[in-house]
C-alpha cells in the first residue's frame, strides 16, 4: 500500500533527492517488492501452505523458461541479462504476490479510496498547472538526468511542447499522468455501473472525481490515454452492460467529427506534431499521413514497427536476441548498441534512445515469437478471468473490481503500443496488484 501511495508523486520526489542518496531512493520500491517475494515463498516453504494457482501460472513458467534459453542463446552478459530480466518482470511479481498474500476487503476498501483521492490530488495539481499557463511546469519537470557510471538511472523529461500545454501534475511526463488517469477512470467507472459497491457517503466524491477528470485527461494530450480510456469505456459501458447511451454518445461524437471535417476542409492528411497545437489538432493529427511518414522517416513508432518485423524478429525468430538487448528501459538505460550496430539499425527512437516505444514490439524482439506468445497468453488469461469473475460474482464490489480490472488491462494493451507503457511505474504496479486482488477473490471462493 505504501508503495501504490508513493508511486505516482515519485517522479517529482526524486527532484529533491541528494545525488549521493539518489540510486538508494530511486531502488527503494524495487528493493521492497524483492523482498516481499522473498518473504512470502519462505512463509510458503515454511508453513507447507498450498500455493494458490492462478490463470497465468503456466504461461508464465514458459516465459522464464524462454527468458533463459534466449539469454543462454544470445550469451547475453549476466548483469545485462538480469537488468533485462528485472525491466519485464518486475511489476508482474506484484500479481502473484497479491494473489498469495490474498488482501482482506478492508486492506482493497483503504487502497481504492486512497488511490481516489490521489487521481483527485493529480486533478488539481494538473488544473493548477494549467491556469498558471505554465509557471508551474519548471518547478514540476524532473527534467535532470541521472546516472550510476554508464547506467542512466532516469533518463529526465525534455519539454518538447508550449509550456503550459500538457499537464503531467507529479508524474514526470503528460503521457504518464494520462495513462493513470484512463486507467481509474475505467475502475472508476465499473463501480458507477455496481452502485451498490460504493458506500453513499462517498458516492459523491466519486462521481465528481470521474466528471473532473475529463477535461483534465483531455489536457494532458495524451493520444495514447484518450485511445486506451476510449476502448475501456466501450468494453465496460457497450460490451459488458449494454449501455446504449454511451453507444449512441460514441456515434454521435465521431459523426459530429466527421460533420466538422467535411465542412471545414480540414487538410488532416498535411497535420504535423506542434508545440503549440490544439486539442483538435493532437487528436486530428493521429490520422494524419504526414504524421505517420514523419514517425517512420524520424525513426518514431511506424519505423520501429516495419523494422522489429522485416529485420530484428527474423533475425532470431523464436527466443529473440535477448532480454535487455533491444527497444526496452533496460537497453536504453545501459546505452548498448550491441545488437542495433549487428542489424545495422540506429539506436531506438530518434537514433538515440534506444527504446523503440512499443512494448510488445520490445518484448517480441527481446523474447522472440515464443515469448511474445507466452507473454501473452499470460495477459489475456487474467483479463479472460476478470471477465468471467465479473459476469459471475455474486458480490457487487468483487463485480465492479474485476470489470473495472478487465477494461483498464484493454486500455493498456492500446498503451503498451504506443509506448513502453508495461514499464511505467505509475501505471503498470496497479494493473498487476488489482488484478491479483480480483484472482485471489476469485480463487477463495473456489
């Protein structure tokens, strides 16, 4: 709990942190969820208690057994493998860690309502800075790059766009403060549905907390979390409870939209990325064929996309090159150009970075096709148990949980591809624990 409190203020945190106390704090939460994991398998081993199975138990013994062969393979260096290893697995051990550790109802009541009031906190931090039409983005901005020798601890935040444009409240960056607030505004919204889940007294804040967040998500310009909450919306409002209002409101949107298009004479094929451009531009502009010749020429997400296809997978097809090797945090943070240089490839997005801004893709070319496949199964298992745990349940908190769970793990599959979402340590931590809190409901009623 400490650590799904701390998280999304970590980023601004840090700003504040000594350089000789920086790697002790920036490891800090890492340090606890190994030592949680060591913990509860010595509580398991000791008490000879039955290890609670999950859905993806499986699927992921094949992972780490993939994992091992492409290191074994690619004769990835130790440190490096480990580093990669850690980057992909880190935040999935919360899932079995919480279904193990199995949360009492009262311990997930705490957690959900003090996650509201943070999304609530973020809201007015993110107003604030709006209003102040930028005043507060430097004192906000971790924008100071760290390192431990050659490793980059955090890489810090370039403000490429108008101050005051994009608002990121303590998170760092616009993106990361959008994903957090499409991922609780799904949960938020499944509980709506389940009224009978929220007690009254804070019905209220709830609602107003849901309302607020709208045009404080639309703010961030966060394409990536507009698309994300856009499908969860539809998942939990169209799909699961056949809510033809928000069926009919998505319809009249987009002909509005395409109303608007086709009167104005918008050139929507010629938009490009500005700093100072207008909510309907960055919305437009994702449509855009010279956005998309800009991505793939300026080395952005289209050329990552044709290359992880035609070169980096058939290059090793089935374990991949090797974790911490290609398009991820690890690879970046390590500066390794090793398999880039071997594929004649320039280093990540922009020829610099070294991340490629596609987990999947990432995944794909770390673990190859094995263990994509792996890594997958693994995720739509747990999202195909949230469904049916929110179909069947009869309580109406676990319902609205795991409906909520189901829709937000749709919006990071849309995340995931538009970014290394899976490695953000203001999104991923709640997806894994809330998941795990549905499977653990699960599991004790069976």
């Amino acid at each position: 709990m400490v650590l799904a409190f701390y998280l999304p203020f970590e980023p601004f945190l840090l700003k504040w942190v000594p350089e000789s106390l920086y790697v002790f704090a920036r490891f800090a939460p890492e340090v606890l969820i190994y030592g949680l994991c060591i913990l509860v398998f010595v509580q398991v081993v000791r008490s000879k208690a039955v290890w609670k199975r999950t859905p993806a138990d499986t699927p992921f013994v094949f992972f780490l057994l993939i994992l091992f062969f492409s290191v074994l393979i690619n004769a990835v260096p130790v440190f490096q493998a480990l580093l990669g290893i850690r980057q992909i697995l880190r935040f999935v051990l919360l899932f079995f860690l919480t279904v193990q550790l199995s949360p009492s109802r009262n311990w997930t009541r705490v957690l959900l309502f003090g996650l509201a009031v943070i999304v609530a906190i973020q809201l007015l931090i993110g107003t604030a800075q709006s209003l102040s039409q930028g005043a507060l983005d430097p004192f906000l901005l971790p924008a100071e790059r760290h390192t431990l020798g050659e490793i980059t601890l955090t890489a810090g935040t370039n403000q490429f766009w108008d101050p005051g444009q994009r608002i990121f409240g303590t998170m760092g960056r616009y993106d990361q403060l959008g994903t957090f607030l499409a991922f609780f505004m799904i949960i938020g919204l499944a509980f709506v549905y389940e009224k009978e889940s929220i007690p009254k007294k804070y019905r209220l804040f709830i609602a107003s907390v849901l309302m607020f967040s709208i045009p404080v998500l639309a703010f961030t310009y966060s394409r990536s979390a507009w698309f994300g909450f856009f499908i969860g919306l539809l998942f939990v409002s169209v799909y699961m409870r056949r809510d033809r209002r928000v069926l009919i409101g998505a319809i009249a949107v987009f002909s509005l939209l395409g109303i608007y298009l086709i009167a104005s004479h918008s050139d929507v094929k010629g938009l490009a990325d500005a700093p100072d451009q207008t909510l309907a531009h960055r919305f437009l502009e994702s449509f855009s064929a010279r956005r998309f010749q800009g991505e793939y020429y300026g080395l952005g997400r289209v050329y990552w996309l044709t290359q992880t296809v035609e070169i980096v997978v058939p290059s090793a097809p089935f374990f991949g090159v090797g974790p911490g090797r290609y398009g991820g945090g690890a690879v970046s943070a390590l500066g390794d150009k090793t398999v880039y240089e071997a594929l004649g490839l320039p280093f990540g997005v922009y020829g610099s970075d070294g991340y490629i801004d596609n987990n999947w893709l990432s995944l794909w070319g770390e673990t190859g096709t094995l263990g994509l496949i792996a890594y997958l199964t693994m995720y739509v298992s747990i999202f195909l148990a949230c469904v049916r745990v929110a179909r069947s349940s009869a309580d109406p908190e676990t319902r609205a949980l795991a409906l909520g769970v189901a829709g937000a793990m749709l919006a990071v599959m849309v995340n995931a591809s538009l970014a290394t979402a899976l490695e953000f340590r203001t999104l991923a931590p709640y997806m894994w624990i809330l998941a795990g809190i549905v499977i653990a409901r699960d599991s004790s009623k069976n």
